[in-house]
C-alpha cells in the first residue's frame, strides 16, 4: 500500500461528472514543468540505451527499421517497474493522486507502458477497448494519458468515442479465432465514428479514459515521436481476473494500492466477498496455523 494524499480537490465535481458521463476526460497542462521535465529526461534513458539493442525484449519493443543511428521504439514496456521517475509518478505522485479523485478513493495499481508513436509513420492503434485485454471484477479500470511532447493532429493522438463506454464490449477475435486486439469491420460498422474526439494538447496535458471506451489512433505522419506515457489503475475493491489476457503479466508491482488500504471485499453476483489478506508475495498460511493463531 502507498499512503499518499488523495487530494479529491485535485479536480472538480464537474470535471468527475464529465468523466462518467462520456467515458473520458481531458486535462490541459496538468503536469507541472519540472515534474514533466523529469519524465522526458527518463524517457530518454531509455532511447539511448535501445541504440544498443537489436531486436525487441521484455523492456523495450522496437520498431522494424529499428538502428543504433535512427533508434524506432514502439513501447517501454511497465516503465513503473523500470525506473524511480515513472514509479514515484505513478504510484507517489500526480497520476495516483488524480486516479484516487476520479475512483473517490484508494485505487489499486495495474499496469503501465509508454508507447513512443515514431516519428514518420509510427504505428497506428486500431479501434478498441481495453477491458478484454485485461477483465477486472467490474468496470472501474481507467487510463491515465501523459503526452510528454506537444501532439497535434499530425502526430496521431489518441481519439475516444464518447459514451462508448456504455456500449457494447465487442469480441476482438478475428473470425478464425485468433486474438486480433481491435475491433472487427462489421462491429465497427455499428459504430458513428464521425464523433470521435480528437485529444490533441501540450505536453503535459492528460487524458482518462474508461476501460470500456472505444478508441483508437492513427500512425503518426509528423517527423517528431509522440510519446505517451500510460497508466492504469481500478478501484482497490476491483481485481483482475487471472489467467485471461495480460493480467499476471503486468510487472511486480502490479496491485499496489494507493491512497488507502484495501478490504479485501469483492462483490459477485450482489454477494459480498469478505476476502483473506494478500498472500501473493509472502505464501499462504495453513488453515491450521491461522485457526491457532500461530506467530
């Protein structure tokens, strides 16, 4: 658990509102100057040690065309988990405190990455919702968005359907039954993708979306990499489900609850669960020892 300050002032009621209401929330120039200068200093750590790297790792994906000289990253991979900046941001800082106000109490840390977006024709992200890649005990599950450099239009910002999030969870199999990670032609058929919103900003601004939110982005047509720094986080009574998709996967510090403590309570099918303690990383007492109450 990270006792921090969950500041519910770090937003309006209003700014709440809106975030339920659509299924997203932009922020402009959130993130402080010098805090935002730390995070491009780390992200760069990271460029320079890929100029040694030849093909894609645990750490670091890579882009095809990927050289020493004209280093092409996809993503870093958990960034929380790889660095003292990115962990005392996530989990001590700006982006915990700023989950902790939208949840409206303790929030329970999943995962991050930071997805770099190259410049001159960076991937794109095809339309999709997040949930099914990882599906928690409810909908909670949100994404934090830092954009560490300016992004406008060119550069492939992240577009959200607004109130998608109360829609439909699409199948993002393909028709042989092979995971394909978006949504399929005929769903996205059903789907007035003419109202999706565009979350260009400065550097430093945010964006939230909810883990149900149809969204997606285009490649990135500019000559600057648009790096977007990605963090996830649930309510502390929201769990991943294991054994599907990356739940399991998502770095060592993946359940660290922020801004309070966790009653180990779940609620399925309108029953409350009182759950035992946290185990993972210490292993299981017997049912003999706990009955006894052996020290």
């Amino acid at each position: 658990m990270v006792d921090i300050a969950g500041d519910h002032q770090i937003i309006s009621p209003e700014q709440r509102e809106t975030y339920e209401r659509n299924g997203y929330l932009q922020l402009a120039g959130f993130v402080d100057s010098d805090t935002l200068d730390d995070l491009k200093k780390a992200s760069i750590e990271f460029v320079e040690l890929s100029r040694d790297l030849q093909t894609s790792g645990k750490v670091l994906d890579l882009e095809p065309g990927h050289t020493e000289q004209t280093p092409r990253i996809r993503r870093l991979n958990s960034p929380v988990d790889n660095h003292e900046t990115f962990r005392n941001f996530s989990l001590e800082g700006m982006a915990g405190k700023l989950a902790c106000a939208l949840l409206g109490g303790p929030v329970r840390y999943h995962h991050s990455k930071l997805n770099f977006k190259w410049s001159d024709g960076g991937e794109e992200v095809k339309w999709h919702q997040d949930i099914q890649f990882w599906p928690h005990t409810d909908f909670s599950p949100l994404t934090i968005g830092v954009y560490l450099a300016d992004v406008d239009q060119e550069m492939g910002p992240m577009g959200v359907l607004p109130g998608s999030h109360r829609g439909v969870l699409f199948d993002q199999y393909r028709t042989d039954g092979a995971w394909n990670g978006a949504i399929g032609t005929q769903d996205l058929e059903t789907l007035d993708l003419d109202e999706v919103a565009w979350l260009t900003g400065t550097a430093g601004s945010v964006t939230v979306h909810n883990c149900c939110m149809v969204h997606g982005s285009l490649p990135n047509n500019s000559s600057r990499p648009r790096p977007l720094l990605l963090q996830t986080y649930s309510r502390a009574d929201s769990y991943p489900i294991a054994h599907i998709g990356a739940n399991g996967s998502t770095g060592a510090l993946s359940g660290t609850v922020i801004g309070g403590d966790s009653h180990q309570r779940v609620v399925i099918q309108g029953r409350e669960i009182p759950g035992a303690p946290d185990w993972s990383r210490r292993g299981a007492p017997t049912i003999f020892g706990s009955q006894q109450q052996d020290t």
